[in-house]
C-alpha cells in the first residue's frame, strides 16, 4: 500500500508542475509570436500602427475557443502592452518601436 501512495504523490506532483509551467511557456512562446506579427505587418512605429483586427489578434469567440482550443496570444498581448514593448496610440491602433523592444532585456527574440 505504501508503493500505491507514493505512486499517487508523484503522479499529483508531476500534473502539478504541468498546470503551473505549461501556460507560462505558452505565453513566452507566443509573446515571441506576437512581436514576429507586428514585424511582420510592418506595425513598427507610430505611423504604422494598426488595429487589432488588422494584426490578427482579435481574441476569438467562445465558440472558437471551443473548437480549436486556447489562443495564448491575447495573454501575450496583454503582457506586452503592461510592459510597454507594445504601444497604443490614442486611437486605438497598435505598434512597437525599436526602442520598446530594446528596452525589453527581459524578452529574448530570435533574430
């Protein structure tokens, strides 16, 4: 019985670990991918800046979520405006600067 007990600790233990480390790597995982996004449409400067529509970041409906599980990027997204590597302009639109993402030590990006 004693094996039986320890088996289960373990086991607990291990899908423990799991449920605090697998969102925070999906999140760095999908920070990197946010920023590539807004390389990618050119949304880097004030001028540049877009919707979140446009950058395709629009959090998806219930529905969605549903069918094709979690998207980590709004939380991403979130983090990064808390941060201030992503900027909004008055109305709304998104962009990075060359500044923000340099002042970011703590974001690790693949060139």
């Amino acid at each position: 019985m004693g094996r039986d007990v320890i088996f289960l600790l373990a086991v607990g233990m291990l899908v423990l670990l799991a449920w605090l480390l697998i969102p925070t790597w999906m999140i760095k995982r999908n920070i990197r991918e946010v920023v590539h996004i807004f390389q990618k449409k050119n949304a880097i400067g004030i001028q540049n800046a877009k919707t979140i529509e446009e950058l395709g970041l629009k959090p998806k409906s219930m529905l969605q979520r549903i069918l094709r599980g979690r998207d980590w990027k709004p939380q991403a997204l979130d983090i990064l405006v808390q941060n201030n590597v992503v900027l909004m302009r008055e109305d709304g639109k998104l962009y990075i600067t060359e500044g923000s993402l340099a002042s970011a030590t703590w974001l690790k990006l693949k060139k």
